[in-house]
C-alpha cells in the first residue's frame, strides 16, 4: 500500500499573494481545513500549510510555507499534494482508491475477470479499468455492480448479470 495518501492538485496560482487554488480529490473538502503539512510532488519533506480556506463556490485555496508570490505559486500548477497515510481522512466504510489498484476483479463463483490496472475520476461516476486476458475492460462504479469489495484481501467481487450491462468489454479477436 502507497504511504502517501493523493488528496488534490495545484490548479493554479489565487491572486498575486501566493495563495493556490486547488483541485481537491477527496470528497470531504473540509479535511483541507485542518490540514497542518502536505507533500508537494515527489517531495521527500513535507511542507507547513500556513492557512486554508473554502471558497463558495467549492473551491480550496491554500497559503503554504515557502510560496510567497504568484511567480512561485505559477511554479507549483499541476503539483500533486498528498499527506502521509496516518493523516489522511477516510470515513468509515469506505477505502482509498488508489488502495483498490492490483486488485483481482472476479465474479462470485470464483472465475477471474482480471486485475483493476487504474480508475478514471473525469465522469460523474468513477470508470474501473481492468486488465483481462483478451485485453481492457472498463465498467462505472455503480453499487449495483459490486458483490463485495475487500481491500484486505486484494478482492472485488462483481455480479456478473449487472457487469455484463454496463461493461465495455475486449473485441474478440
């Protein structure tokens, strides 16, 4: 498992101060609010967050340690932020998506389909990309769709009926 938890991107340079917008992949944006160090990057040191703020619209804004004008905020669009695992926020129930990447994706009588390779955020509903034999295949994350997910295990359990609806599937060859 990644020792670094992704919870959002530097889009772009708010104003003239240093401030960052960013795009945040988490789905409590609050969290931002009592974040105290984040990971610019591949940075093997953390940086201090000096203030955070919601905008009303949604939108994360960050003041960080070091970032004291636009110029050094211009330099920081497109940087990953992430925290170490032990601070990240999950809500219970639930997993990390990057926790379900190796994962055996199989159907509830045991056969294999393959195993999940990335899962594609730029959609209403998450889009799961599996890597099967004859190729990739690509199915929405719908509830309806999931037996069972356990991270535990390195499982996800699919039911076949609601998969074979909504799958994009490998041409036969």
């Amino acid at each position: 498992m990644n020792s670094r938890i992704v919870i959002g991107t530097v889009a772009k340079p708010q104003g003239i101060c240093g401030e960052l917008k960013i795009q945040p992949l988490t789905n409590d944006i609050s969290r931002f609010l009592q974040l105290k160090r984040v990971y610019l990057g591949e940075a093997t040191q953390s940086t201090k967050v000096l203030s955070a703020r919601i905008g009303g619209g949604g939108e994360v804004f960050l003041f960080i340690e070091r970032v004291a004008d636009r110029n050094a905020a211009e330099l920081l669009r497109g940087v990953t932020l992430s925290v170490d695992r032990e601070d990240a926020v999950k809500p219970e129930g639930s997993y990390f998506l990057c926790d379900l990447i190796g994962c055996k994706v199989v159907f509830e009588d045991g056969r294999e389909i393959g195993t999940l390779t990335d899962v594609l955020q730029n959609a209403p509903v998450d889009v799961y990309c599996v890597k099967t034999p004859k190729g990739m295949a690509m199915f929405p994350a719908l509830s309806r769709v999931f037996a069972a997910i356990e991270v535990e295990k390195g499982v996800i359990t699919v039911k076949e009926e609601m998969y074979m609806q909504v799958a994009s599937l490998p041409e036969e060859k």
